[in-house]
C-alpha cells in the first residue's frame, strides 16, 4: 500500500470526479486484492483509471472499455503501465468476458444513447463480481434519472449491500457515487 505522501500528486489527474467521489473511489480501490481485478466502464479521459492504477494494490489489473478513439490518446507513456485500455462498447466486450472483477465502476452511457443502459451495463457485468466485490455507479443524481432507476433497480434485487447512496437533492450535489457489496 502507498502513502498518503505518495498518493497526493494522483489528485491532479484530469479526472470526473468531486474530491469526496475521489475520496470515496480511492478508498474502494485500496481494497482490491494483490491480484485483483478493476474494471470500468466509461474512460473519458482516463483519470478514474489512473486513480485505480495508482491506488490499487501492485498486482492489481486495470482495465478500461470506451468506444471513444481518444481512447488510445493513452497508450505508449509509461502511465499505462498495468492499464489495459480496450476499445468497444461494453455490451459488446461483456460477451467475450471471463475475468472474475472485484471490483466494477459503472460510468458509461447515463442514459443518453439508451434510456436503460445504466442498467443494461449493469446486468451484463455484475455477474463477473465477485461475491464480496464491489460495484460503484457513478452520477447517481437528478441529471441522469437512467442511473437512478437503475440503481434503485438494482437494490429491489435484494443481492446487494448499500455502503454508500447519495441524497439527491435539487441544484446540489457533493457526491453521486452509489456504493454496493455484492451479497
């Protein structure tokens, strides 16, 4: 494990992510076992992987699906080192998958694209979580009511324990990383 000394020049990544969310997200990665698996859903422009990377155990795999091609902007630095970035779309990777996942970050489409794709995400990738493992969604607020639905969804299902779920409330919003142990 790093030091705080260590971690705190990751803060400055370009990444989506509120201090509390990063807080949060760091706090889930340290947790990921020596050989463990991250995978996310969603790049953008690669912090949330970098945060994985550099918060997870050495050992640790990191992997990263976006159809974006700003997507492979990332490849030959030595920031990579430990990322594997694939491009597709996540429904379309999930039918090649085998790797059991410890833990998955939800970030891809908010609804946009398809007003179930939080969900449909969701139902193809958490069947590769470990029991134990943990999901996080993220943008669990009244701007993506697809990912609130989804989320809600997800608790009626009685498989899962709530760590963490944001309030929503209207025009504020400190957090929206919704946190849950597969049971």
């Amino acid at each position: 494990m790093r030091t705080e000394t260590q971690l705190e020049p990751i803060r400055d990544v370009e990444v989506q992510l509120r201090t509390w969310e990063i807080d949060q997200f760091v706090e889930q990665a340290y947790k990921i076992p020596q050989t463990g698996i991250y995978l996310e859903i969603g790049t953008k422009y690669g912090g949330s992987a970098y945060l994985a990377k550099y918060h997870a155990p050495d050992g640790a795999t990191i992997f990263s699906i976006d159809p974006s091609a700003n997507l492979f902007m990332f490849n030959g630095t030595e920031n990579n080192v430990g990322i594997h970035w694939i491009k597709g779309y996540s429904l379309d990777i999930v039918k090649e998958w085998i790797k059991p996942i410890d833990l998955l970050f939800v970030d891809g489409d908010h609804g946009e694209g398809s007003p179930t794709a939080p969900w449909d995400d969701f139902i193809a990738w958490e069947k590769f979580v470990k029991k134990g493992g943990i999901i996080m969604m993220h943008d669990y607020h009244f701007d993506f009511p697809a990912v609130l639905e989804a989320c809600d969804k997800i608790m009626e299902t009685g498989r899962y324990e709530l760590i963490f779920k944001p309030p929503v409330i209207a025009n504020r919003q400190d957090t929206s990383m919704f946190i849950i142990k597969k049971l």
